[in-house]
C-alpha cells in the first residue's frame, strides 16, 4: 500500500492450476505477510480506495480527539 513493497509468503495460493511464477504481476490481498487470495484489477481498486478512505477517516478522529494519528509508513 501506499507504494511500499514486502517480500510475502503466496503458499496459501498457489496450487497446480496456479504455479508459483503465475503469481507475478497479479493482485493479491496480503494479511501479515501472507497473500490469503487473487484478486481482479477492479476488486484491487475498491479495496485500495477503502483503505485510504479508512486512513483519512483516523486521520480526522485524531485531530478532532487532538492525538496524532498513526503513521503506518513509520516504525513505531
């Protein structure tokens, strides 16, 4: 998300209708560090704006409870 790019584990979906090398290039949706499920372009897209629609929405609880709100792309 937000362009930063891990290293995941794709066993859960890979299978011998879908190799290994049948993952590059293709969405995937990732739960720690595990790809759990393909996805389509369009399914990618939806979950993409969700995310950043949720990102903005703590960003504007945060600053009306007057904490910071988190910053995913730093280490705590």
């Amino acid at each position: 998300m937000g362009g930063v790019r891990r290293t995941i584990n794709v066993a859960f979906i890979v299978d011998d209708d879908h190799p290994v090398e049948a993952c590059l290039g293709q969405w995937v949706l990732v739960h720690i560090g595990f790809a759990m499920s393909r996805i389509d372009a369009q399914e990618a897209e939806r979950t993409l704006a969700l995310l950043t629609e949720l990102g903005e929405a703590q960003a504007e609880m945060a600053a009306m409870a007057g904490t910071p709100a988190l910053d995913n792309d730093r280490p705590a």
